[in-house]
C-alpha cells in the first residue's frame, strides 16, 4: 500500500515517508491509493480485543512496518496504565435510549485526542528509523488547547524527539493552561503567545519555511516535523474505534448481522475525527449516516446543504473551544475522494479558498456528500440546556463538546425520525470544561478552578479523573510569554540549548 497526495495523484509515497512528512512537498494531504476492505471479516474481528483490532487494522495501512514493529507501537500507547482500563475506550448507553455514547476520554489528558498522539510518536520514531534518518524530530504544535496537552504528554520522554507548543496566551481556558505549563518531560518546553490562535499557527508556518532556521536545525542534527491533525499518522489510529464500537454494538446484540447499518454521530473542528469514520465506511462497516455536528462556527453545516465553503465570516470563541475552527483542514480529503480523484479540481478549489475565501463543489460532489453526510449546529445556548437535559433525563454528564453532538442528533431526529442505532462520539471528560458544564446545571459557579471541580462533583458524585484533581498540587513549570513575532528567535534560543545540553 502507497500513498498518493489530493494535490497531485501521481505521487506514490511509502507509509513511514507519509508520516516523517506529514504534508506533502506541494501542500497536499497524503491518502492512501487504495482502501481495504473489510466487509468479509467483520465476525472474526468481533473476536478481537481493542489492541488486536488496532494492530490489524494498522497493519493493513502501514505495509512497510513489520508485523512486529506495529505490535510494539500500539502497545506502547494504550498499555502501561495511561489508560483507566485496558480497552482504552469505554461505550456506555445514554440511559435506556437505545443510543450509545463511545467516550474516548480516558486516556493522559482526558480529551480523544489522546487516542491518536499516544500513538503517533511512536509510529514517528519507527518510520525514522525505517528511513535511516539519523536525525532527531523537533515537532512544533500550535494549540488552541487540547492538541498542546495531548501531543505534550504523547511525546514525553520519547526518544529522538523534541517537543515545543505555543498557546495564545488569552485563547485556552485556565485548566488547559494549567495542563501545559506542569508538564513534566526532558524533551518539552510549552510558551504563551500575545496573539490569537491563527497568530501562533501562522507563526509556526513561518518558522516551517525559513530556511535558515531549517540548516540551523539540520547543522544541529534535527529536522521540523508536526503533530498536527492533517498527518496520515493521526488518523489512521482514530479509524479502530469506529470498527471497535461497531463491534460493540454487535457482541450486545444491538446489531444483529453485519449487514446492519448504524449512524455516528461526531462533534467536529477539523473534520479529522469524522474522516476517520469515513475511511472506516470505505472499508466496509455498514454505516448509514455520518452526522456532522458544529458550534456556532458552522461553516461545515453550511457547506454540507448548500456545497459552498465560504469562511468569510465571524469567529466565534465558544463553550466548545476544541471546534472553533473556520477552515477545517482534513475536509480536502474527502472532497478530494467524493469528486473524482482530480488533483486539478481540486487544487483549484483550494486556490479558491485561500485567495477568496471560498469555493463551490460541483453538483455531482454535493450529492455524493450529502447522501451520506449531514450537518448542523448547535449555540452556546442550546448546548448548555442539552448538559442540562441530558444530566436530569438520562442521568449522562456530558462536555461541551459532546453536547454539541447530542444537541445536533436530537434535531436530525426531530427532522427525519431515523431509526437507525447510533454511536454518539464523547470526545472531552466534563471536568476538563468543568466551568461551562456546572454552569449549566447551576447559578452557583465558585470562582476557583479546583472549586468547580470540587462543586461538579458534589452537585453530580461523578468522580473527576485524577489527572485534573492532581494539577492542584503540581508545579508550575513553563510561565514564558512572548510577543508573536518572537517565536522564530524562541526556536532558535531552544536550539541553542539542545546543543549545549547533547
Ligand atoms: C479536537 C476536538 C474535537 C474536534 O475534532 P476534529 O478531529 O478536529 O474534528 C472535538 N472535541 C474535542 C474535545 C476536541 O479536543
């Protein structure tokens, strides 16, 4: 199995350079050339517990690691107590509503982002080592919040990897701020930006493109490399649990034959985690709807019923912060899949967007996306009464994130009376947003981070993960600010230190 790009068709890339890479050379994203299918074996993967369906499904991707290399990076990730239990997800029915939530929040950071960036430093030094690189990865992340802290506690202590993540300084709430700047780790440096969100990832593409930066880098024996959500590498782990809790659903008995669609249901920023589910489709689960859930930013709801993506509009900062998002990067996958496979179209699109803001997909395209996709919204509003409803009618305490999902399937059955059984994705712990979730179940919100989390679990009894209870007592150990213009000559100063310190 290859790998070409959406902007250039041709291309045909190893697994192991797809992820040392992450983009490819002419700012396409990589997709493998063909996809397996899996439609034939679905009874003898019901057999299988999470970590031997992951290293199955992975080996079918990644056809230049060994069978042996795969085994040792997916037990790397999810063994070894960083998850609560040993199938490192956990599907619980929302009360007897016949609707299942699959909550991958119980990993280091409590968000589902741990699911792919435990595993994605690992697949990273492999494919290293594959390529005989014998230079080390510095990988740059730009965080809105969630990323920062999952790829921060992903690559800790990972060997041959450098961790450094900006935040802007006002853009993350307090218990994402607190969660950087204690991490522990030799390899990791965490920095506050004065800017927004699209100042430090601007920032950070800059630093990508300066080429004295670059043989700085490579005279020191490293390279730049990026755990962001567009990297092959990332997704590909994301596409087991969508399998695994069909397989759930099944061993329950709530699917009775693998013919059996179901519906999932996914709050989305990137559209990485919804594409995952995509790929699973292709590969032969039997999926009926995928049910595209947006906060007030809702540019993807609009795309899917009318085929525009226009981002030319306000942006909002929401309860929902992890989906704030205008352009939604992993979207030209699909786009790229659904009209045609022509590097060319496609590109033009994209010119499109940067230059004007926009583009229009053809009709041909906007039906094949809406025959299987469907998309809305929900307000800040609206997402609190969910919280609210969802805890007092079926005794489920949700995120902010995750009620946008729950908010946006009760609309989609209002509007179509599916039947269909659906998986709703849980994607945050409700302690990680803790201010937003006792807000909506109360006026009496305590000032205090810890006092919250101390007063969502008196109001509920649900026991906060010990991962946000223990950062009461850790050490601040990262309180740089800079200016956002500063960020190169901060790459560079850290460098500098690697060198003396190696
Ligand atoms: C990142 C994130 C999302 C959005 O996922 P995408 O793959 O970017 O669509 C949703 N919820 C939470 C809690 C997140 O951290």
């Amino acid at each position: 199995m290859r790998y070409k790009s959406t902007r250039n068709s041709e291309l045909r890339q190893e697994a192991s350079e797809v992820i040392v890479k992450g983009i490819s050379e002419e700012g396409g994203l990589f997709l493998p050339e063909s996809i397996p299918d899996l439609s034939n074996e679905l009874e003898d993967l019901a057999k299988l517990d999470y970590l031997s369906l992951a290293k199955r499904i992975l080996a079918l991707y990644l056809t230049d690691f060994t069978e042996e290399e795969i085994s040792r990076c997916v037990d790397a990730a999810y063994t070894g107590g960083k998850f609560e239990r040993d199938e490192p997800v956990q599907i619980k029915e929302l009360g007897n509503s016949g609707t299942y939530m699959l909550e991958l929040w119980h990993g280091p950071t409590c968000a589902f982002k741990d699911m792919a960036l435990q595993l994605l430093p690992h697949l990273l030094t492999t494919a290293l080592q594959k390529q005989n690189q014998a230079k080390k990865a510095l990988i740059l992340v730009a965080t809105s919040g969630d990323t920062g802290k999952a790829a921060l506690e992903g690559f800790r202590d990972v060997k041959d990897t450098e961790v450094i993540v900006f935040y802007p300084e006002d853009g993350v709430s307090p218990m994402q701020k607190l969660q950087m700047n204690t991490q522990e780790g030799d390899n990791v440096c965490v920095c506050a930006v004065k800017g927004n969100f699209d100042d430090t990832q601007t920032g950070i593409k800059t630093i990508f493109t300066d080429t004295e930066i670059k043989q700085q880098l490579y005279d020191n024996g490293y390279f730049f490399s990026s755990a962001n959500s567009i990297n092959w590498g990332r997704l590909l782990p994301q596409i087991v649990y969508y399998v695994y809790s069909y397989l759930e659903l099944y061993r329950i008995g709530k699917v009775k034959n693998f013919t059996d669609p179901v519906n999932f249901i996914v709050p989305t920023g990137n559209f990485g985690n919804i594409l995952a589910a995509f790929y699973a489709g292709r590969m032969g689960l039997p999926i009926h709807k995928l049910i595209c859930a947006s906060n007030a930013n809702n540019v993807l709801a609009d795309f899917i019923s009318t085929g525009v993506y226009d981002k030319r509009r306000e942006f909002y900062a929401t309860a929902s912060p992890s989906m704030d998002i205008l352009v939604s990067s992993n979207l030209e996958r699909l786009i790229y899949m659904l009209s045609g496979e022509d590097s060319a179209v496609l590109s033009e699109w994209m010119t499109g967007l940067s230059t004007e803001g926009q583009y229009k997909v053809d009709d041909e395209t906007k039906s094949r996306i809406q025959a299987l996709f469907y998309g809305d919204f929900c307000t800040d509003e609206e997402t609190k009464q969910v919280i609210r409803n969802t805890y007092r009618d079926r005794g489920y305490l949700s995120d902010t994130h995750t009620a946008v999902a729950l908010g946006v399937y009760d609309k989609y059955l209002e509007k179509t009376g599916d039947e269909t059984p659906a998986v709703v994705v849980s994607t945050a712990s409700p302690y990680k947003f803790a201010r937003h979730v006792l807000g909506s179940l109360t006026d009496a919100v305590p000032q205090g981070e810890f006092d919250i989390v101390t007063g969502l679990e008196e109001l509920t009894r649900e026991v906060p993960q010990k991962q946000i209870t223990d950062l009461k007592g850790k050490k601040q150990l990262f309180d740089t600010v800079i200016e956002k213009d500063e960020m190169s000559a901060f790459v560079k100063k850290q460098l500098a230190r690697l060198k003396d310190h190696r």
